[in-house]
C-alpha cells in the first residue's frame, strides 16, 4: 500500500487507515470475533494506522484495538480524549487528561500512546494556550509521542493548524463535504500537519448499498443521530438528509470505475485530495476490511469525474452542509 507522513509525527502510514467506532458501539452489535477479524484483514492488506477512541464502547474498541497491538507491535494507533465528561472547557485540565491517558493507556496495553487526539473539543478550548502547554508537558513525561485535534468545523480545524506542535487535525472529508478542500486542506500542507480524513462514507450512505426502504437498529446512530440527538449532526450521514444522499449517491454511481463498488469508489475520491494523510473507513467484518484496502488501488480518478462529483455536490449536497461546519 502507498505510505504517506502522518503529519508532525513524520511517521510513514499506509495511506488506507482503519477507523475503530464501528467495532466499540453505535453502528449496531460487531462481535468480537468479528472485530478481530476484520482487524486482521485490514494488517494484511498493508493498513497500519488504526484510530479510536476512548469513549468508543466505553474502552471495548481501545481494548480491542490493543489486542491486535501486542501481534503487530509496529502498527500506528491514534486514540482519543475529551468526552467522558460534558464539553466545558474547566474539563479539560492536567487531571483529567492524565486520568483519562492512564485508562486508554491500560485499554491499548502500550507506555506511551502514539497519537492522543482532543476529541471534538468546544472552540475555547482549542484557543486555550494552557491546554495546549499541557499536552507539551505529556509529551516530555512519555505519556504520548505526539497530539492532534479532531474536530467538527474548518474553522476549528485553522485554529488547531495555528498551533505550533500540533501534529495532526481530523476532519470530516467525503464526497458529500466538499468544505475542507478551500481552505483546511492548504493550510495543513503549507503547515506541515497531517490531515485524517474521518466518515469517509458518511456513515455508509457512499457505499451505495442503501435504499429508501433501509432502517437502522436503535443502537444505531444513523437511527438515534439523524438530527443531533446524541452528539454533532454531522457525525451521522456527514449531515445530509438521508433522501437527498440517496439521490446523490445515484447520480454518482455511473462514475464508478469496471469493477470497482461505490464505497471504494468514495475512497479513492478521498485520497486524491492533495493534503490527506490517512483515510479512516470502518468495518464491521474481514470483507469490509478487504474492500476498504483495496480502493488505494484503484488508479486516480480524472479531472472529469472529479468534476462532476463537485458538480453534484455544488447542486444537492452543498445547500445543506456547506454553511454548517
């Protein structure tokens, strides 16, 4: 698999990642054995870096995640902090980001964490220089080699770029969320960090395998999320009305290359994004897995087919998320 920089931390990852919500809870009940599995299938198809989360299951994805470390110690994982308490600047202080490194510490097995991520931190807390010192001071201790942001809006993400040892930002970059491109993208590159481009499907609806007809399980966010029930809307189908994406998704489909699904497809739209670090797709089994891996073969896509991708973005997807995030 191609290998890109993962930023400031200067690592080589392959350019195919592997996001782990979908094995720690929201997306409906993955078995362990299923987890691993898929897991497995994502190290055998050169995936090396692996993000999660500490309040993904409660730990079970970091857990899972860890055992997979102890076989293949020289993968990548990027965790993160920040929600296990609600979203007020006071919480994030030196205690709590000890606290909480200690237990993704213990769930991933490891001394020191590759890559701790501020998980979708409110706006004060990114402009905090106290925060950012601290997360220095963790650094020094050993406690993480390096820290990023993982955020819900461009904006977010510039003032999180500004800062001068960050080494990553984490974003939501999809064909259906074309907003990171003007100016997030640039600004990573011109400053050296990397960029994980994370709900790459948006949430499953750019695998093409939905209908109008398609529900979701309660324990679903795509039936619990839809209008930001639980946490940021655009978490859950980037943000797009489930019919609107449908509609789009059709018009996208005759784009697909000969043998080729949708979902790769969407992937590889990703990767060509100059800037990307590290795409992020889930799965939920070895067969997701395997699909998800092999989009970074498909050869880049042409300057047609990218514009017409903006153009159905520009005219169904654009009036409902652009302005938002």
């Amino acid at each position: 698999m191609e290998t890109r920089e993962l930023g400031r931390t200067r690592t080589p990852v392959g350019a195919v990642g592997f996001g782990a919500w979908q094995i720690g809870s929201a997306w409906g009940e993955v078995s362990e054995t299923d987890a691993m599995a898929a897991l497995h299938a994502a190290v055998e198809d050169g995936v090396t870096f692996f993000d999660t989360a500490d309040v993904y299951g409660d730990g079970r994805s970091e857990q899972i995640v860890g055992r997979l470390l102890k076989e293949y110690p020289h993968l990548t994982v990027a965790t993160k902090m920040g929600r296990r308490l609600p979203q007020e600047p006071e919480n994030y202080n030196p205690d709590n980001f000890r606290a909480w490194n200690d237990e993704s510490r213990a769930n991933l097995g490891v001394d020191t964490i590759d890559l701790v991520q501020l998980h979708c931190p409110p706006p004060a807390v990114i402009a905090a220089d106290a925060v950012f010192d601290d997360l220095d001071d963790m650094v020094d201790e050993g406690l993480m080699k390096a820290y990023g942001v993982s955020v819900e809006t461009c904006e977010e993400a510039l003032a999180a770029i500004a800062r001068p040892n960050v080494a990553t930002v984490q974003i939501i970059l999809n064909a259906f969320r074309h907003k990171p491109l003007e100016r997030v993208l640039p600004a990573a590159r011109e400053a050296g960090v990397g960029v994980i481009a994370r709900v790459p499907l948006a949430s499953g609806l750019l695998s093409g395998r939905y209908t109008r007809d398609t529900t979701f399980g309660d324990d679903d966010h795509r039936t619990f999320n839809r209008q930001g029930e639980a946490f940021d809307k655009g978490e859950t189908f980037s943000g797009v009305d489930f019919a609107s994406g449908l509609e789009a998704v059709e018009r996208l489909r005759p784009l697909v290359p000969e043998g080729a699904t949708m979902a790769q497809f969407a992937l590889r739209w990703i990767l060509d994004q100059d800037g990307v670090s590290v795409v992020i797709p889930g799965a939920r089994n070895a067969a997701q897995a395997h699909a998800n891996a092999a989009a970074e073969q498909l050869p880049p896509l042409d300057e047609a087919t990218l514009a017409r991708v903006r153009e159905v973005y520009d005219e169904l997807i654009r009036p409902q998320v652009h302005h938002l995030w």
